[in-house]
C-alpha cells in the first residue's frame, strides 16, 4: 500500500489496512489473542483491537463508555454523519431501530423469497453453460443490491451506482475522507428525491413506509428517513454480498463440504450459521466516549475500537475448533450479527439471502472449483469478503 | 422412587435481542413477537421428544436468553 508505512508489530501498530491483514486475517488474530489479547495502534488517530470474544462482547454491551456514533475507523474524525439506529446511542436507539422492526422479521422477510429466487435463477442462468464465472462478480455481488432495491422501491439496475457509493464510503474513505463525504452528499441527495416523490405519489415500499411510520405519535424527520435509507442500502449491500462471496470461495475449495452440502439440503440451515461464524464479514468500530478498562486494557476517550465479531468468531475459548468449519457444529453462539442492541436489523434478510443465493447455485453448478489461473482478491476495511472469486465448473 | 424430569424453556426478555435462533431451530417451544424477539410458546413446558431441540435453541442463542429449566418431579 503505498504511503503507508509497513505494521511494525501487531499488537502495538495495528493497520487492518495492510496487505497482510486483508489476505488473511486469522493468523494475525491468533498471535494477538495468545500474546496480547488487544491490541493499539497510533494509526486512525489512535485505536484498539480486542481479539477475545469476552472483551468484544464487554465492549458491544457498553452503550456507557462506547457509543456509535462512529462506526468506522478512520484516519480522522470527520464530522457526524447520522444514520439511525446504526450511529445511535440510548435513549434514541431504541425507538429508531423499533421502527424497523416489524419489517425485517422472519416472516416479512418471506415475502421476498420468491422475489430473491428469480434474482438469482436469472443470475445462474447467464453463466451456467460456460466453463466458469467470476463468483463475486457474477453472482454474488449482484444479489442482495438488487434485493434491498426491490425491498426499497429503487431501481435495481442502479447497482453500479450503490456499489460505487459504497466502496467509496467503506474503503476508499478510510483514509480520503473527501470521497466518503462527496458519496455521503450524493446518496442524500438520491434519496431526498426518491422521499419527495412518496410524498407526491404514495407507494407500497420501503421508503414510503418510513415516511409514514410513527415514534411515539410523530413521523420521522426527512433527515431521519434519508439517513435510515442511507443505512438500509449500505449495511444491506456488501455485507451479504461479502457472506456469499466467502461461501463460495469455502466451498469452492473444499470438495468434501461442497459435495455433503449438495446432497444433504437439511444441513443448508446449521452450515449458513457456520459460514456466517468462520468468515464473518462484518466488523464494526465504537468510539470511546468515557475512560473504562476491559481486559486488562485502559480506554481512552477520542480513541476508536475496532469491534471485529470476526475475530470474536474465531476465539478457541468461545468455539471448539474455532478455526475448522464444520457444517453442523450444534453449539454454535456466534456474533456475526453483532451482540447486544446493535444486533443486525438485516439478519433475517441476510441468512434468507445467503441460504437462497447457495441453493439456487448448488441446485445448477454441484461440482466448481477455484480457478488455478486467476487469483482471489479481497475486499479491505470494514467488511471482508472475495471481490474477485474466478471459478471454474465441473469436477 | 424414581425421579422424572421435566423441561421448561423461558427467554430473558431483558437479553433477547431478536436474532430469532430459538424460533428457526425449535418453532414448537419459541415464537416471535411483532418486532421478532423471541418468548416461549404458553408455559414453556416442553413436550416429551423435544428436550434435545430445547438444548439446541440454548446452544446458539448469541445474548444467552434462552433458559432450560429442569423441574424435578418425584
């Protein structure tokens, strides 16, 4: 990465920016738990890495001394940007993410199954006769945009224009505030013209019913509704994109489990729940707000904690094996979602995503292997998962 | 005289944060509420053959909520 100067030691200059940590993460994890167990940096203007599940869960439950008003670690500390319920603290959570809710349960989300389904049918349909694809590119990034598009009542085929907005504000923002902040203006402007037209021509989606639901008696503020909006698309995008993606990439590699997942469809529920727990996608940050001490370590106010469910997944002292996946591990307490009141509003959608996204594949494309000729390329920041899956089909 | 065992589940609804594992993994003990958190079915008794499915939601609710009771009878 040029300009940055190489991590000199982990546990005290931590980078989740460097290359070593975006190709493979678990290694560096592991060394921190055993000798750390979290980590600093000066970096980001000063931050920290806890790498057990007991102080990544400590943190999570802490709305006192960590709160989320930032949700990224970033070189700065650029103005804030709302986005509820993600970026709010109690009392305010509460009654933002209740909103939400009824939308996103178990059943609501059945409704789009059908929906899903054809998405990614049409999808397979483009390369199933061909010797291969790209996983990630053909497929798996092409799912959930369009699902949370149709869910919102956006175009789907403006997905170029969501991903665009979205790298710019996960990964090229981290250090070039300037591009998060420019893409931050456009999707408020995108989606103040898709509120105002609600309010002229009412419709069954998403955005209109934002725009009439209530918090105790009073409808939500247009800056309210454009920033849940701006949340909806963002955390609903590249997050589950990125578990497909890992999905794929695992079973690409792994013939034993590909082929026990194609033949045995009960397992598909308890082998998502494990994917979701070995490659969890989604690291989030809190920024510290009153000085505490977890684990031994002391929290300064001003400084970031990058809160990785990740490595919380991986911790051996949390989960036998930690490292092997195993399609129908029993026990299995995993924090892919996030723990405490922060837990994912999307995760029925998402497990509903992933779960379709793999049969709808497995059902067309049993038999797919890694592509010896091109090479996997991960994304960087704040979530991880495969940009670049070349496979190719058949035995 | 021998004892029997009995089983209740009950969910802490102070914990459950609505990740809805209990309800996908044993829909005849859990369901969900408008918002999707988790309560157990009427009393929570649970219904012989069932026992290993109470365990199950047990082992995999992330907010520790879920509760297995065992209630021994003589």
């Amino acid at each position: 990465m040029t300009g940055r100067p190489p991590v000199r030691d982990w546990a005290t200059d931590f980078d989740h920016r460097d290359p070593r940590w975006i190709e493979d993460p678990y290694p560096i994890w592991d060394e921190l738990r055993q000798s750390c167990p979290i980590a600093r940096t000066e970096r980001f203007a000063g931050a920290y890495f806890p790498s057990r599940y007991a102080d990544v869960k400590a943190i999570a439950y802490d709305t006192e001394h960590f709160s989320s008003r930032r949700i990224i670690v970033r070189e700065t500390r650029p103005p804030l940007i709302p986005a509820p319920p993600i970026t709010s603290d109690p009392p305010a959570h509460r009654p933002a993410k209740q909103v939400l809710l009824p939308a996103f349960t178990p059943e609501a989300i059945a409704q789009h199954e059908p929906r899903t389904r054809e998405i990614c049918r049409a999808l397979v349909d483009r390369f199933a006769d061909k010797p291969g694809c790209d996983a990630a590119v053909d497929y798996a990034q092409e799912i959930p945009v369009r699902v949370i598009a149709h869910m919102l009542g956006v175009p789907e085929q403006e997905g170029d224009l969501y991903r665009k907005w979205i790298h710019d504000i996960l990964e090229v923002g981290i250090t070039d505030i300037a591009v998060a902040l420019r893409a931050s203006d456009e999707m408020i402007a995108y989606f103040a013209a898709h509120i105002a037209e609600r309010r002229a021509r009412p419709r069954e989606d998403l955005i209109d019913y934002l725009i009439n639901v209530r918090i105790e008696g009073r409808t939500l503020s247009d800056e309210h509704v454009n920033g849940t909006l701006r949340l909806l698309l963002i955390a609903g995008i590249d997050t589950t994109w990125s578990a497909i993606g890992s999905c794929l990439w695992h079973l690409a590699g792994h013939a034993d489990d590909r082929r026990r997942l194609a033949a045995e469809p009960g397992l598909m529920s308890s082998a998502v729940e494990e994917f979701l727990r070995a490659y969890a996608p989604v690291t989030m940050a809190r920024e510290v707000v009153k000085e505490t001490e977890i684990g031994g370590c002391t929290f300064v106010p001003g400084h970031m904690v990058l809160l990785s469910f990740p490595a919380a997944n991986r911790d051996p002292s949390a989960f036998a094996d930690a490292d092997r996946v195993m399609l129908d591990r029993k026990e299995n307490r995993h924090a892919a979602f996030g723990l405490g009141i922060h837990r994912c509003v999307g995760s029925n959608l998402a497990r509903m995503e992933i779960r379709v996204a793999l049969e709808e594949w497995l059902k067309r494309i049993p038999e797919f292997r890694l592509d010896p000729q091109a090479p996997v390329t991960w994304s960087q920041g704040t979530v991880r998962g495969p940009r670049r899956l070349p496979v190719v089909f058949g035995v | 005289m021998s004892k029997q065992t009995k089983l209740r589940v009950r969910i802490d609804r102070e914990r459950c944060q609505g990740h809805a594992r209990c309800y996908a993994l044993a829909p005849e003990l859990f369901e969900l509420d408008e918002m999707g958190n988790g309560r157990e079915r009427g009393d929570g008794v649970v219904a012989p053959g069932l026992e290993d499915k109470a365990y199950l939601a047990q082992a995999n609710c992330p907010e520790l909520a879920v509760e297995v009771i065992e209630d021994e009878k003589p």
